[in-house]
C-alpha cells in the first residue's frame, strides 16, 4: 500500500471542503510544498490546540510522505531555518510550532494498515486516536491508548501513551514494534537495522531525534463492552476534599488491572472515575464501587456500552481552547501529596477554573521486562494540574495560582513527558529519569549538530 499522500488531498485534510483557497506556495520540487505566512493552508496549520498561545513560522513544510520530509530538511538547512515537527498539534506548550523558522508539517502522512497475518497496525505519524480507535475497532483490535479522539498517534506513542486500557495491555509505546525516521542529514533509517531507535521511540520524547514517518504497533483484542461509572462529592471543605484523596489512593491501591480510575477535583467538588473492560458486576468493580460510596460520594448508576461507543464519551473537545496544563508528577502513595494536599484543595476551591487529577498507573504498565526509554513504570499514580478560563480576567486570577500549586509540588521528582511544563527545574532528569544517558548518547550519534534542537535532549555541542 502507498504510503503517500496527493496534493490535493492534503489541502483537503487541512482545509476541510474549501472551495476557494488561497495557496501563495512554493513548489520546492515534485515532492514538496512550502506555505507562507498569507496562504489559507499556512493559516490552518498554523494553529496551536492551546489557543493562548500564537507562533509566526517562516513557512510551514506541507509533508506528506518520507521523500517530502527529506526535501524539507534539505529546505530548512540551505534556508538556514530553525525546525520543528508538527503531526496532531496537542502540545500544551506549542512545541510542534515556532516563530521565524520551518514547520516540518507530517499531518498529510497518514497511512494506515492492519495486518490480520500478524495483527499488527502500521500508521502514519499524521493520524489521530478517533481514527486509529475507528479503523482498528472495525477489525476487533485495539491499539492501547489515551482517550482524546484528537491527540496525535505518534506524539503520544514517543512520550509513552498511557489511558483507560494501559493497566491491562501496557502503555501505548509498549506497543510499538518498528519506526521510520528521516535523520538530520536527510537520511531514511529504520529502526530494524538500529534497536537503539525503537528504544529511544518508546517513551523517550518526541521531535529530538528525527522526523517519524512511519510506526508499527502490536494489537490487542478490543474488549466487547466498556463499562464506567462517576461517583461524586460536592461543597467539600479542604479538610473533606483532603480525606476523600486519602481514600482514593487506598481504594485504588488495590485496583484489579482491567479497572481504571481517576480523582478529579474541580472547585469544591470530586469526581471519581471507575472504568473498565469487564462487567460492573465483578467482584473486584462492586468492592471499589462500594468503598467510593462508604467514602462518601454519591452515584447515579453505572453506564456499559460496546466499546467502540463507549470510548468516545471521553475523545474530548476537538477544537482549541484557551488553558494552562502540566504535569503535576508521578505518585507512589499519598505520602507524597499529604505535605501540601491541604493547600491544594484550598487553592483549587478558591480558583473555579482549576482542575487537579490524579490517575491510577501500575498494572501492566509496571513491567520491567519491556524494553524502551519509558523511565517511570513503577509509579502507581500521575498527577496532571489543569486550568481553563473564559475571559482574561479570569485568566489573570487563575495563572498565580496555577503557579501556587506547581511551586507546591516542587518536591515530587519526576514528570510525564508529554505532560510538560515549560517552567520545570531539571527538566531531562524530570522526564526521563535512569533512562536520560542513553538517550543523550543516541541524540548525539542521530543529530550531533542539534538540527532539532527541541530540549531536553538537545546536545552540548
């Protein structure tokens, strides 16, 4: 199967059904377009998913196969352009954009192929979740994931890739069997001929290393029905929203691996989260069920589709929105959080707008047998801190005491990658803990000169 991608057919990906389109293109050679900054098509891509966020790229490099990826690093260095690499455009930080350089653009490489021999699933690196969940389903396979129908596939595979499925089948880069890259040089390699590769593409960042072009991913059988069920508290104080997280981290501490859960907490009031692949009627999804309610929350039942419907009741928002997120670190019990969990819940009821979850790992994804960069498989817990706002003013209440609480988790060492925060001390050890020597050493055989100098790899030289 051709793993290219017309012309006409990415300005169709990137402009929906526009009849009138306004190119101002240069045609490089017969590979490749490069778009500048009044093209209609530079104006689509040019959009972070944070909408409070803006870049002004040079140009953006319209890929959308290996040959226009190689024409495009050959653009950007005899332009002398700085580079970044853009695919499903979910960065929290607008890593995948830049100001004054090129875009290398991989969204129009979006093949996909199921291979029933093996089961395997080859994807481009332009694809996104609702479609690999969409196109897999359709073959009862699943390729363990996130959630959000918008995130980038290849993105999420190179920062790890956890979900509602990871403690039962491993994370999503767990998965991951073979790459395809384009080097700095220009160079087409494979991970096959290099395992060094496939380790470093297995949870060690993204967009520091090369242009992906291709990935091969083991599958798992789709699980016939989802089951999940909410269970909420609401007007607590910080004391109740403080010993309602002490019980969660007991609860969960316990979880069977096929269940899932998630403590969220969102002005004065808790919602926890309980998933999973088997029937609610199972003795280990009652036993959570029932200490939740003996917690005290409340529920209104529980809710079991088949799979492929019950998986996009969390694909969430597809569109950008003004917000702030990072991670808010990896936990192994709540002795971590008990110094400052006090003065988060104050300061989270005193923000609306602030949202702080904690999500259960462990499970599959604590399997010190997988071989890959992914530092962090024996933490249990990850904290992600987020907020939203509707209006600047909002937003200039809400900043500080985002900033409030990150200085307060200033003691928790480590941090998921894809999660990132711009303002992290230490952000190499942060992300990639034990495995960051390695990766260094392979940024610096793969790009030594920093040709992608996206941090924390970036080299000395």
């Amino acid at each position: 199967m051709s793993t290219s991608f017309s012309r006409r057919a990415f300005i169709t990906t990137a402009l929906g059904t526009t009849l009138s389109i306004k190119l101002n293109a240069k045609q490089i050679d017969k590979n490749l377009i490069i778009y500048h900054p009044d093209s209609d098509v530079y104006k689509r891509l040019n959009v972070p998913f944070n909408s409070d966020l803006s870049f002004t790229p040079n140009s953006i490099a319209a890929c959308t196969d290996e040959t226009s990826v190689v024409s495009a690093i050959s653009y950007a260095r005899e332009n002398k352009l700085n580079v970044s690499i853009k695919s499903g455009g979910h960065s929290f930080t607008g890593a995948s954009l830049n100001n004054g350089g090129l875009v290398i653009d991989v969204s129009g490489i979006r093949q996909k192929f199921y291979r029933p021999k093996d089961q395997s699933f080859t994807a481009g690196p332009g694809l996104k979740l609702a479609e690999v969940y969409s196109y897999l389903f359709k073959q009862n396979r699943l390729l363990p994931s996130g959630s959000c129908g918008g995130v980038g596939l290849s993105g999420l595979t190179l920062g790890g890739g956890y979900g509602l499925f990871a403690r039962q089948h491993g994370l999503t880069c767990d998965h991951l069997q073979q790459v395809k890259m384009v080097t700095a040089k220009g160079k087409i390699i494979d991970s096959k001929d290099n395992p060094d590769l496939l380790w470093a593409c297995r949870g060690g960042g993204n967009g520091s290393l090369g242009v992906i072009t291709s990935l091969k991913y083991s599958t798992v059988k789709a699980p016939e029905t989802f089951t999940t069920q909410k269970f909420r508290a609401y007007n607590l104080t910080p004391k109740k929203a403080v010993q309602l997280m002490k019980d969660w981290f007991s609860i969960t501490a316990g979880l069977a691996n096929p269940l899932f859960s998630a403590f969220v907490m969102n002005g004065r009031q808790v919602t926890i989260l309980l998933t999973s692949t088997y029937s609610h009627r199972g003795p280990a999804f009652q036993s959570a069920k029932n200490a939740f309610l003996k917690a005290g929350t409340a529920t209104r039942g529980v809710y079991s589709k088949p799979t492929h419907i019950g998986i996009k009741t969390y694909s969430g928002r597809p569109n950008p929105l003004p917000f702030r997120n990072m991670s808010a670190g990896y936990y192994n019990t709540f002795q971590d959080l008990q110094p400052v969990a006090q003065q988060i819940t104050e300061t989270t009821i005193n923000n609306p707008g602030i949202i702080f979850q904690i999500n259960t790992l462990g499970g599959a994804i604590n399997n010190p047998n997988v071989s890959g960069a992914y530092p962090h498989r024996s933490y249990p817990y990850l904290g992600e801190l987020q907020s939203y706002w509707n209006s600047p003013t909002q937003k200039k209440k809400l900043i500080p005491a985002v900033e409030k609480i990150r200085l307060l988790l200033k003691h928790i060492p480590h941090h998921y990658v894809n999660y990132p925060d711009p303002d992290l001390e230490n952000p190499a050890t942060a992300y990639f803990a034990q495995s960051l020597t390695k990766l260094q050493k392979i940024k610096q055989q793969l790009d030594p000169d920093n040709f992608f100098p996206k941090p924390p790899l970036k080299t000395d030289s």
